[in-house]
C-alpha cells in the first residue's frame, strides 16, 4: 500500500525499475522504486541516489549468499553472534582474545581452536557465534557433534564412500566438532577420527569444543597410538580458551532480546 507522502511513479520509471528486475537486480529495482517514490529526492545529490541503488543490491546479494552459507554449515546455533554478554565479568572470559579470533586471521593460518569448560557455560553459543564470523568472510563451515561426525565417518564406510565423506571433510575452512569426548572411541572410531584430522593438517582449521579437560583427552581413544597421533595433530600450537563462568542454560542473548 502506497504511503500518502509518497509519489506516484510514473510508466516510464515503473518500465525502468522493471527491467532491472528482469536482469536480476531486484534490490537496485526495490531501492529506485523508494527513490522515485520518495518526494524529497530532488533533494539529494546524484552521487547519493546511485549509492544508495547499489548498496541495496549489495546487501541483497551478500545477504542471500551468506544465508546459503550459514545453511550448509548445518550451525546448531544458526543467529549465534558476539553480543555483550560476553562482556559480563561473571562469564569470565578472555575478550581480547575472542575479539581477535573473531577477526578469523587464525582460520586464514590454518591454526586450530580448543574451546573447553564446565557444563552449560556457553561453549558452543560460543563456537558458533565463532563460526558465523567466518561465514561473513564467505569462509566454508561445516558443524558437526562429534558423534554425528563419527556416524557420518562409519555411514560413508558402508556404502563405500568413506574416501568421497574424508576428501569433503578436509575441504572446509573450517570444521567445527562439538561435544568431543562423550562418545567412547573404538578402534575403528580412533581410525576415522585420525584420518579427518590429519586430512586437515596442518592447513585446515578445527575448533574442538569440550566439556573435558584438555589433559583427559588421551584417555577417550582406545588406542593410545591413534590418540598421540590425533592429539598431537589438533593440539599442536592450537589456540586454547578456557569457559568456567556462570550458567548460561537458561540464558536468552541480547541480541535476540532486543528482536522480540
């Protein structure tokens, strides 16, 4: 419905911003309907209007295409951002240190992250948050549970795809594995686990998130060999952070606060 102070467009701009959607820039058709809409136009400069027309095809195309990014990294926490909470001194954490991993220079150098702490500490709102940073740079994510990872590993050995699954595994920039260490790792499972982190190594990035101790790990694998071998490949010069503040279970962001 048009509004009272707007203008009528006329045939000739209504053809105009048609034939823009027909080429498909529907956000520059949108933006110069609201222009020549706009009574107040006159008003700006030229320089002005085209910037206008153009951002507004721009955050289009950028939204729409990180829309589809942020889809195939299969998120937990797909709207996850970096609000101020974690800010709050009770969460006690290192917010220089996530201001600079959010920058994602340490995806770029192929460094991994471990994310550790107690239950419910916000862990993987965190690691998420992590991952949308680097989706906004058009960086490939792919989240998985660890045991969803080791179900995907065992599903592609049966219908003999295992080397198609482990050659996809090592194509992301980054690879998120939540919940590590609550699955019991046979020596099959300590095989598969191995394969993908070395596959990754040392020019891929993981981010590992755990609620165990990074010095227990060496225990989760059956098979001590594949754990030195696995440990020694994600642990090597990984940037570590620490999450032992308050509960965050029933804690709503703010950045959703503010939308409802």
């Amino acid at each position: 419905m048009k509004k009272q102070s707007e203008k009528t467009l006329t045939i000739e701009e209504y053809e105009l911003c048609n034939k823009l959607k027909s080429m498909r820039f529907s956000g520059m058709a949108a933006e110069l309907e609201r222009v020549f809409a706009d009574p107040n136009a006159d008003l700006m400069a030229f320089n002005d209007k085209i910037q206008r027309i153009v951002d507004a095809e721009w955050d289009l195309r950028y939204t729409k295409k990180l829309n589809r990014f942020i889809k195939k990294a299969t998120l937990k926490y797909a709207t996850a951002d970096l609000d101020d909470s974690i800010y709050d001194p009770a969460r006690q954490l290192d917010t220089g240190i996530i201001e600079v991993l959010a920058q994602c220079e340490w995806i770029d150098q192929g460094k991994n992250l471990v994310i550790t702490g107690k239950t419910s500490s916000g862990k993987s709102y965190l690691a998420n948050a992590l991952a949308i940073c680097a989706l906004k740079q058009f960086k490939t994510v792919r989240y998985f549970k660890a045991s969803g990872l080791i179900n995907e590993l065992a599903k592609a050995e049966k219908l003999g795809e295992y080397p198609e699954t482990l050659s996809q595994m090592s194509s992301y920039d980054l690879l998120v594995v939540d919940d590590f260490g609550l699955m019991n790792l046979d020596l099959d499972k300590c095989r598969n686990l191995f394969e993908v982190f070395d596959c990754r190594d040392p020019y891929k990035s993981i981010l590992l998130v755990s609620q165990i101790p990074v010095n227990a790990w060496y225990d989760i694998f059956s098979d001590h060999t594949y754990a030195e071998a696995s440990l020694a490949r994600v642990l090597n010069e990984s940037y570590r952070l620490e999450m032992n503040g308050k509960n965050m279970r029933n804690f709503e962001p703010i950045n959703k606060r503010k939308n409802g």
